[in-house]
C-alpha cells in the first residue's frame, strides 16, 4: 500500500525533530490559565467502595438503606448499573454474592494499597470544582466525587444536575494490570489506566455531559464530528488546565509531541484529500476515535479531534484578544465566560476554520 504524502513528509519531520527531543517535552506555547481568587470550591471525595465493602453480609438491608440514605444520588446508580440490580427482591441476595465473590475481593484489597493516598487526586478535584464555578457561577455546583468498583465498565462518569463525579478505581491500577489483559484490553486503553488520569477523565466526563446539554452535532461529516469533539476537548482543558495534555487526551507525552509537530501536515492533509467534509466513515473514523499509534505509519488515533481542539482554541484566543480590547468595563471572568458562550453557540465550521492558521516549524 503505498503511504499518503502526509505520512512520507511527517515520518521525516518526526525523524529529524521528535527524537532529538525529549519524549517528556512539548512545544512550548503559552497556556492561558484564568486567575480564580475568591473562589474557593472544594469537592469531597467519597470512598463509596469503602463504605460498601463495609456492608455486614448478615444484615444487609439495613446497611444497604443508610448507604441509600446517606448517598441517594449515587447509590441506587451504582445497584442498578454495575451490578445490574433492577428487581428489589434480588437486591440483598446479589449483594451478597459479590461480596463474597473472591476476584471482586481481590480487586478491592488492590485498589486499598494502590490508593492508600488520593492527596493528589483531591487536590485536582478541588480545582476541577473551582474552574468549573468560574466558568459556571449559575450552575449547580460539583461537590462530591464517589471513588467505585465498575467492574471494569466505568470508564468516565459524571452527573453534573446532581453535582458529582465518579471515579472507577478499578480502571485505575496501571497497564498490564491482570483483568485488564484477560479482557484483551487494547494497549492504547490500558496505557489511560491510571491513578494519574482520574481527574482528567473527570474532567472529560464533565464536559461531555455539559457538551450534549448546550450542543448538537451539526452533522456527521468530518469537520463536524472534530469540531464537536474538540468543544468537549477545549472544556476539558480549561476545566483542568494544569493536569497535563497528554493526561486530558490519553495521548503520552511522546504522542503530543508528534501531533504538534506534524499539526500543519495533518491540517494540509485532510484538506487536499477533501476529508474536512467527508462523512464516509470507513475514511474519517479514525480520525475522531481512539485507536492504535505506529509511528512510522500513521498519526495517533484521534489526532482529528486534538486537531479540531486546537481550531477551537485559535478561536478562543483570538475572541479573548478582541473582547480585551473593545470592552474595558468586562472583567476577565466576563470575557472567558462570554468567549465559552460563543463557541457553545457557533456551529458553523467556517466561523472557526478562518481564524485558524497551523503553526510551521
């Protein structure tokens, strides 16, 4: 198969720039990141799995209606979806079972020694409350954050009208981690295992769930689907802007790198390939989809979806610039909210595409 030009020029560029630096560096380029004096949010973090491995098998339902009663919003979740009690009259007898279940024990006493200490976690979870209160002084606030056993399913969670975040633990406890191999979980999944990439995936989870409130998808061509993605992207980040890129979009480090030097490839190419409005799925899919990395070959998985969060964030700065200029009276906070409305708002591509310009090296 012969490669497309994009792939010949970037496997050059990657040869002759990536390797020379280091794999833990990034282009250096200024991140904006808002000034939140005054607000002091703060979430609890709850260790739900805790509590209900705590439950007396010999007295379950009265265990189990405190945990209800103390934790409404989110037990009856947890029941219904990860053990998949629907039928209250089965309730105490499955709970029982997992209780006793030897490897559901086992994957419990190992999130006990791996987050024997969530002081880092806590501390991204404040400021994930505190930037989402800047941006959100209207909304119901996020103030609890329920660490769970998912039974490896809960991926990312969040129910922003109850005011929490979920974090799977057992999707937490590293690559190469057993149950993860047994599932024949994809490398380029497992890699986001980790206690490092909790908050960012809550962060994610939040601005997807505020993403589908505010937006529908224009269509399903291309520059639709990586413009709609890079929304929840640029939420992402600025819900989180000091957890690392390469945390926010699971890429590595190393990846990162080899997206921001090849921006300007990528961008060429999808344009003279006439991608941007393609909606042939076999041909854009990977674009806005995680999927594997070979560097010698390709792009990394989903590199469609940083790209269209960059386009997003050249309008963000560009309309931050303007607003700072023409308007004296709005304070900063003002204007950052005023900018995330705009992008909420503008769905034609067009509006974003033509104050975008990718970076040459």
């Amino acid at each position: 198969m012969q490669k497309p030009k994009l792939i010949k020029v970037f496997f050059l560029l990657s040869c002759i720039i990536v390797y020379i630096t280091s794999c833990n560096t990034t282009t250096s380029e200024l991140k904006y990141i808002p000034k939140t004096e005054g607000i002091k949010a703060t979430m609890q973090l709850i260790r739900f799995e805790q509590s209900f491995f705590a439950i007396d098998s010999s007295n379950i339902s009265d265990d189990i209606n405190k945990l209800k009663l103390k934790y409404p919003e989110f037990t009856n979740g947890f029941l219904a979806t990860v053990l998949g009690i629907r039928d209250t009259g089965m309730q105490n007898m499955i709970i029982k079972g997992y209780l006793n279940y030897p490897d559901a024990r086992f994957t419990f006493d190992t999130i006990q020694k791996v987050f024997s200490n969530m002081n880092q976690t806590q501390k991204e979870l404040n400021e994930l409350a505190t930037y989402y209160q800047y941006y959100f002084p209207n909304a119901k606030p996020i103030t609890k954050a329920f660490s769970y056993l998912s039974e490896y399913h809960g991926d990312r969670l969040a129910v922003i009208e109850d005011g929490f975040v979920a974090l799977p633990l057992d999707m937490a406890l590293g690559i190469g981690y057993p149950a993860y191999t047994f599932s024949k979980m994809p490398l380029y999944d497992q890699r986001t295992c980790t206690k490092e990439h909790l908050v960012a995936k809550a962060a994610n989870a939040v601005a997807q769930n505020v993403i589908s409130r505010k937006i529908q998808k224009r269509g399903s061509h291309l520059i639709d689907l990586m413009l709609y993605n890079g929304k929840i992207m640029y939420l992402t980040d600025i819900l989180a802007p000091n957890i690392a890129d390469s945390l926010k979009f699971g890429f590595s480090s190393y990846q990162i790198n080899y997206c921001q030097k090849g921006e300007l490839e990528l961008y060429n190419y999808l344009l003279e390939q006439e991608l941007f409005y393609s909606n042939e799925t076999n041909k854009i899919s990977k674009y806005i989809t995680k999927g594997p990395f070979k560097p010698n070959f390709d792009l990394p998985g989903n590199s469609g979806t940083w790209l269209g969060y960059r386009i997003i964030l050249s309008y963000a700065n560009h309309y931050r610039t303007i607003l700072h200029q023409t308007d004296a009276n709005l304070s900063a906070r003002s204007i950052d909210q005023k900018v995330l409305n705009m992008i909420f708002k503008e769905l034609n591509p067009q509006a974003f595409l033509k104050l975008y310009k990718p970076p040459k090296f």
